[in-house]
C-alpha cells in the first residue's frame, strides 16, 4: 500500500485493530452508517423457519459496544475514533 493511501485509510479509520475490542470499534466506525437492523455476522438462515435468520446486526454489535464503555477500564473500548461523513 502506497503511504498516501495508508495515511488516508489511517485518517478514517485509524490504526488496524490489534485485539478483538479493538476490531469491534474499527467495524462500527468502518461501517456507521449501516442501520441497526442490518445483519452484520448471520449464524442461520431458514433453520428456525422460512426467512428466519439469527446471528448478531449491526443494532447488537452497537449495544455490546456500549456495554464495554460502560465497564471501568483501563482505556475506552471505543479506542477507533469516529469521523462521520
């Protein structure tokens, strides 16, 4: 990757996530415009009926975030800084 380009990706984004809280932040930021009820990882589809599909949306993954800014930490989870367009 050219170093133009990584500075802007690192601009939006910043750095890669180096843990899992980490790489949740960086999917909600690189994805904040999604809506809540957007299926971001889906575990089945039609086995608990037709058009049934569980996992976790876009909704969920937001509300965990927010459970570990609640948590006392040594840091913020929200470690990725959001830049909304």
């Amino acid at each position: 990757m050219n170093s133009r380009l990584y500075s802007e990706v690192t601009a939006k984004y910043g750095d890669a996530p180096a843990n899992a809280t980490e790489a949740l932040a960086h999917v909600l930021c690189a994805h904040a415009n999604l809506p809540d009820d957007h299926m971001a990882v889906q575990a089945t589809r039609d086995l608990y009926g037709d058009g049934v599909r569980t996992g976790l949306t876009m909704g969920d993954l937001r509300a965990i975030q927010a459970q570990l800014d609640a948590i006392e930490q040594p840091q913020d989870a929200d470690v990725v800084h959001l830049r909304r367009t």
